[in-house]
C-alpha cells in the first residue's frame, strides 16, 4: 500500500484569495484525515503566498496522520520545522519567486550543505526526505546524504502521460530501483493525478507514499474531497 498524503497549499491559496479564514484549513485537514488520508502534507514558501508559518504551527495538534513539510532549508525554514516537529520533512530546491517546484536537488553538488541540515533534522527525530529528478545519481546522491526517502519529482512523468506517452516512467523505474538498491524509500509527487496515479503506483516498486494537492483539490470541485480522497485510496491499494 502506498499512502496519500494531501498537499493543501491550495485551500490557503483560496482562503489568502478574500483575506477571511474561509475555507478553513484547519478544518479542511481534519476533514482530509477524517476522510482516510493517510498524511497532510504543506508547502510553505517565503512569500507566505500560500501556507503561512503560522498556519504549519496551528497544523501541528491538529495532523494525528503524518505531517510533511516541505521547502528549501533557510533559515527561517529550518527553525520552523524544528519548532513544529513534523513526522517528516521534505527538502526542497525552491528558487525564491518560483511559481512552482521545478527541479530536484543537484545531490552531489550540494551533499555537505544536505548532509548537515539532515543531520540536524535526524538528530531531531524528524523523518527526512530530499527532492530528486528521476536520475539514479541524484539518487546515489541522496543516499550518501544519509536522507531517509527520496521524493521523486514527477511533473515530466505527468506530463509524458499526458501526452499518452507511457514510456516517461522508464527513467523512474531506474530510479526507483536504484533507491530499492540502496535501501533508501521512494515517496513521489507533483503533478499526479486521478488519471496518472494508478499506472506510476503499479510501475515504481515499493513507493512509500504520494503527496498530491493541485490535481486532487482540482479535482474535488467536481467530485467532492471526501469522493476524491478515496478513489485516490483505492488506486494506491
Ligand atoms: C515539492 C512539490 O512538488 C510540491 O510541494 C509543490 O511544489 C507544491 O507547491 P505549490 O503548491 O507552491 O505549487
Ligand atoms: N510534493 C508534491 C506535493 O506536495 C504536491 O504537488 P502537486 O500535486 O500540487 O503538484
């Protein structure tokens, strides 16, 4: 079983949008978990555009499934996380500005500077992840960092199927067979869907979980979120 973790950037997105508390997140993740999701995930950025620190330090009674919280270790992050104690953390290569994540980590290049935030996140007791393109020596990479998952960024996939082209998960087969190799877990997301998620679960050997907002908050304006949580569950069974 692969679990659902849901990404609600979103709600904060609509709730920022008229300045009131309307949708309420905190309700809209109980609601979530009450639902059957097995995580919340959130993305908070510099900006605030979104998810505000203070929206993650009011989460953190409220997720009694797993927390994940993702972005690029600043400062200011780090203190964050650390103050909030999440189940797991999701380092993230976020460009100030981005409109979106748009890459994974360079895990070579970059190995010290992972290596000590990791480090501190372990020492922590929070679960770390790090946020790699489907390419086995980013996920070498990863490893060495002594991160406990990859998350693989799945947007080409997504968009490859999309296009009807299914052999976009050949390089993320590789991948993930290279994390199974080297006993590190394989999480994923960006860009999944209703249509996608099934044929990239049966195809990526022992994903450990899926963090998916856009496409299923998208979703859930036709279907319902209670519907859409759980046809989401049923394709990650
Ligand atoms: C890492 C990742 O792919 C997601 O966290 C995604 O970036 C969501 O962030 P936004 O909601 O700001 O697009
Ligand atoms: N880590 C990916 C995530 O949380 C959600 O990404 P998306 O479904 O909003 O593209």
């Amino acid at each position: 079983m692969t679990k659902l973790s849901v990404n609600i950037n979103k709600i904060a997105t609509l709730r920022n949008s008229r300045g009131g508390n309307t949708p309420n997140l905190l309700q809209v993740a109980k609601d979530i978990q009450q639902f059957g999701a097995q995580g919340i995930t959130i993305h908070p950025r510099p900006d605030e555009r979104h998810i505000r620190y203070q929206d993650a330090r009011d989460l953190k009674p409220i997720v009694y499934t797993e927390y994940n919280i993702e972005g690029n270790p600043q400062h200011n992050f780090i203190e964050l996380v650390l103050e909030c104690k999440p189940t797991q953390v999701t380092l993230v290569p976020d460009a100030i500005g981005a409109l979106t994540s748009n890459a994974g980590w360079d895990t070579i290049k970059h190995k010290d500077y992972l290596t000590e935030v990791i480090q501190e996140f372990n020492r922590n007791g929070i679960r770390t992840a790090i946020f790699v393109d489907a390419d086995e020596k980013m996920v070498e990479g990863a490893k060495a960092t002594g991160a406990d998952r990859i998350e693989l960024y799945t947007e080409s996939f997504a968009h490859q199927y999309g296009l009807g082209n299914k052999a976009g998960i050949g390089p993320f087969v590789k991948a993930a067979l290279k994390a199974n190799e080297l006993n590190i877990g394989i999480n994923a997301g960006h860009d999944l869907s209703l249509d996608n998620i099934k044929f990239f679960k049966e195809n990526i050997p022992n994903l450990l979980e899926v963090s998916i907002g856009h496409a299923l908050i998208s979703e859930s304006l036709y279907l319902g979120l209670d519907n859409v949580v759980n046809m989401y569950l049923q394709k990650l069974k």
